[in-house]
C-alpha cells in the first residue's frame, strides 16, 4: 500500500494514479474493518480522519479532472460506505479542497516527497511494459518535484 505524496497527484502517470484508488479503497476496507490499515507505508493515513478525508476529495478532484469519469461501481460502493460509516469528517468537499496544504504536516514533507520520487525514477529507469514510466512521464514528474522544492530531482 502506498499514498502518493499529495503535491504529486496532479503529475502521476496514469496507471499510477488509476492505482491509487486501488490502494484508498483498500485503506478504508482496513480501517473500517480494523481501525487502522496497519501497514508500513499508509499507517500515518489514520493519524486524522480529516487528513484522510482531505486526500481523498483531492485525489478525487484530480482523477475527474484527467478521465472525466466516475470510478467503477465497485469502487463506488466502497468509498460511499466509508464514508457513511466515517461520518466524522468536519469537512464539507470544497473546505476539504481548499485546505489541501493542511493535509499531513508531519508526513507529507520533502523527505517524504523524495521517497515517492525515488519510487517513481525505479518504474522510469527499470520499468518494464505497462510499468515502465515513458520520458515524457518522468519529465512532468520531475518539474513538479522542481515547482515543489524549487531544486532538481536528484537521486
């Protein structure tokens, strides 16, 4: 399980953005069945259900923005679901949108920024068929990483 860092959506390729819905549905299927999803990479995702929430409309404002269209029905049901059973959120969509720089201080930082680019230059660099990150790909990767930090991705 992974969640990309949040400034990195918007530049994901496609197949890793069409992945991390796989990866949230399976973040909410554990914490509504356990109260965390117990994982390395994702258990700071249950440091704040706003948090979560927040990631969530804004992943879900970025992929309708790119495929204008809904997620499939299975998908669907899953997070309307957890949605109803989380129904903590102090947040409406569009406070949610609007407070994104908000969003996991402590975790979604530079270093962790860089363990999501390093992730990524490992599917450009070594990537193979359907994987495998196109130049193109990387180079959006890269300026975004370069409008984030104002430095050159580096490995």
């Amino acid at each position: 399980m992974r969640m990309w860092h949040y400034r990195l959506i918007s530049a994901l390729p496609d197949l890793q953005l069409r992945g991390q819905l796989r990866e949230l549905v399976a973040i909410m299927r554990c914490w509504k069945i356990n109260g965390s999803p117990n994982h390395l990479l994702v258990n700071n995702a249950t440091s704040s259900i706003n948090d979560f929430y927040r990631y969530w409309v804004w992943y879900d404002y970025q992929y309708q923005r790119r495929f204008g269209k809904p997620f499939n029905r299975d998908y669907m049901l899953e997070v309307h679901e957890f949605c109803k059973t989380f129904s903590k959120f102090n947040l409406d969509e569009k406070s949610a949108l609007m407070s994104i720089d908000k969003m996991y201080p402590d975790w979604h930082n530079k270093k962790y920024l860089r363990v999501c680019m390093a992730n990524l230059y490992e599917k450009y660099a070594f990537g193979v068929g359907d994987n495998k990150i196109s130049e193109y790909e990387w180079n959006r990767l890269s300026d975004t990483y370069k409008q984030i930090t104002q430095e050159d991705y580096v490995i």
